[in-house]
C-alpha cells in the first residue's frame, strides 16, 4: 500500500496538534520497510502521553537497535478529530515512521498501562483494519499477531484474562496464556 501520510496530509489542518500525526521527530528510527519482521509498537492512548511514557521509548529504541532484521514502528490512538478524518475518508490508522497501515504489520504490540486502555486497544484495531473477532473476518494468514504487553510487572495476558468471557472473541497471541478460543 502506498503512504498514508499522502492521503491524510489534505486533511491535517482540519484536526487539532497535527504534528503527532506526522512523525520525524528527534529520535525517531526510520528502517527499511522491507525488513524481515515488521513490528508496530501501539500506545493505545494519545500520542502526547505514549511518548511521555519512558518504558514504550526504551522499547521502541531496544527492538530498533538490537535486531536489525526487525522495523519497530509506533502508532499512537488518535484524538477524536482525527479518528472522524480517518473514518470519513476510509482511512488506515498508521505507523509514524512508514506510514504503514497497522494490517500490513507482522505483529501488533500494545502497551496497556491500565483497563482504561482496552476499548481503544480495540478502536486502534479496527482504524487498522484488522479483524476484532476471530470468528468475524479474521484471517490468520494475514492478520498481525496481536501482542498485549504491561508495566505492572505482571503479565497483560493474565490481567485480560481475569474476565476471560469479556475478552474470548479476540485473538491475543503469545504463549501458554494466549487468549485463543
């Protein structure tokens, strides 16, 4: 696909703090798209306060530096303005490196910092264009692998799983406490 950024620059004006929007920032890492895994690395809350969050920077920079076969990429929600952009003009939520929409990722890793964070875990997933149900529309040989990840030292798979009725539908992978029905 080509670059999103492309489409959604017309419309860029119309939404509150465009910048977080673009990405070349001072840091960022720009790798080669054609690398041999893609990883997009999600903040499921705005961008202001994914990257004002030092563990998903350190992650971010880890995943580019140590791996060269890997592009770590990051997406952020987006504010309501620029998920109406995005919906109104069937749109992708994308990358800020690439500008790739999220379903073109080999894997999809969320940072969740509390339960706050799920339902726009799954609005991030659906602006992607990635199936929510694993009985509707998903497809495992397209869909990225969905990765949760938390900063409470305890492991996000178990803390989704604490109501597993509530999270069943949706395909999580990532070892012996996957959320796979």
């Amino acid at each position: 696909m080509e670059n999103v950024l492309d489409k959604v620059r017309p419309h860029l004006l119309s939404v509150k703090t465009p910048a977080q929007y673009m990405g070349g920032e001072v840091n960022a890492i720009r790798k080669d798209w054609d690398s041999r895994v893609r990883f997009a690395l999600c903040f499921p809350d705005t961008y202001a306060i994914g990257m004002s969050n030092q563990g998903f920077r350190i992650l971010y920079h880890l995943v580019n530096e140590r791996y060269d076969e890997f592009v770590c990429e990051r997406a952020f929600a987006p504010w309501f303005d620029m998920e109406q952009v995005l919906r109104d003009n069937d749109l992708p939520l994308y990358s800020l490196e690439n500008y790739r929409p999220l379903h073109e990722f080999d894997a999809i890793g969320f940072s969740l910092q509390n339960e706050t964070t799920y339902t726009n875990l799954l609005n991030m997933l659906d602006l992607g264009g990635i199936a929510l149900r694993r009985d509707v529309g998903f497809q495992p040989a397209y869909d990225p692998g969905i990765l949760p990840g938390s900063s409470s030292g305890r492991d996000a798979r178990t803390e989704c799983r604490q109501d597993a009725r509530n999270t069943a539908p949706i395909v999580i992978a990532g070892g012996t406490g996957s959320i796979t029905p």
